[in-house]
C-alpha cells in the first residue's frame, strides 16, 4: 500500500476509535455504497440500450450484492447456476407446454426440485424456481411461444447483468475501502 493510502486509513482507523466503532460496525455503510453504485451503473447501461425497466436486473443485483468479495464470488457463482437452472425449467416448459396456466406451478415445483436435489447449491437456490417463474410468465404474456422464450431470455440476461455487476463494484470496493478487518490472533 501506498504511503499516501497507509495515511488515509491510518486517519480513518483513528476516525473509527474516537467514534468507538469497529470494522463491524460499517459493513452496513459499505453495503449501501455498493448498492448505490451497482443501482447507478445497472440503471444507466440498462436505460442507454433498452426501453425496459431495469427491474430484475436491479433486483437480482441487490440480491448478489455482498461487501466481502469471497462471499460475492460464491452468491454469484449460486446464483448463476440456479438462474441457468430456472430458465432451463422454464424454456423447458414453454417449449413443451401449450400456453395453459398450469406451466406455471408445475414449472416453478420443477425448479424447485431439480435445484434442491440435483444441483444441490443451497446458497440462492430460490432463484431457480424465481427464474422459471420470470421465463414463464413471460411467455404467457405473449402472443406466441417464441416470443415468449425471447422475452423470458432478455429477463435472464438483465438478472445475469446485475448479478455480474454487484460482483466487479464489490470486488472494486475491496480495493478502495480503505479500512479492513483487524487480523485474528492465533
């Protein structure tokens, strides 16, 4: 570390004992900044190449957002593969369904299954049957099937963006978010 970057977090760490905090103490502000950050950048990328609400990217991207990067990297290993494993369930679905309301339930049941006992990643394993959930109804909201897959796609594709975009600012962060953790004794 820099001299200049030893100075500033040796201010900061003096600026938390005076206060009476500890590095605990701020994973809530980190948290927030990370948030703030990932919210900006998923909103304004979304908002510059599509006409649609940046919803479930934003959604997806709070949920994957973590200050710790070694926690962010396994959230966002999990949850890539339960979103693969939802929209497989769901294209699935639409594919073999013929439109009725049924896919629904029978497909949210399925991703449910085939993450708890095939896949067998318990951390975010709700967004596989969220992510069939979004595929489906997607699909039913169209006039056709194809349009359907289209549609649930471009919804997978926001939730991998923002999934992708809390793990780079949380690994930045890290980075520049000067005060660290005291090291354990032994």
């Amino acid at each position: 570390m820099s001299d200049a970057r030893t100075s500033v977090a040796s201010r900061a760490e003096a600026l938390m004992a005076r206060w009476g905090l500890k590095y605990e103490d701020l994973i809530g502000v980190r948290f927030a900044i990370n948030v703030f950050i990932s919210t900006t950048i998923v909103w304004t990328v979304l908002k510059a190449f599509t006409n649609d609400s940046p919803i479930w990217a934003i959604a997806s991207m709070v949920a994957a957002s973590e200050p710790a990067p070694e926690e962010g990297r396994r959230f966002f290993r999990s949850r890539i593969i339960n979103v693969l494993v939802g929209c497989a369930v769901g294209m699935g679905f639409v594919v073999l369904g013929n439109g009725s309301p049924w896919l629904l339930p029978c497909a949210i049941s399925t991703a449910v299954l085939v993450s708890t006992y095939l896949v067998r990643i318990k951390t975010m394993w709700r967004q596989a049957p969220i992510t069939a959930a979004i595929v489906i109804a997607s699909a039913l909201a169209q006039e056709s099937a194809l349009a359907g897959i289209e549609r649930g796609m471009h919804k997978v594709a926001q939730v991998i963006f923002g999934c992708t975009v809390a793990l780079m600012v949380s690994y930045l962060m890290s980075k520049f978010w000067l005060i660290k953790p005291k090291p354990k004794a032994a």
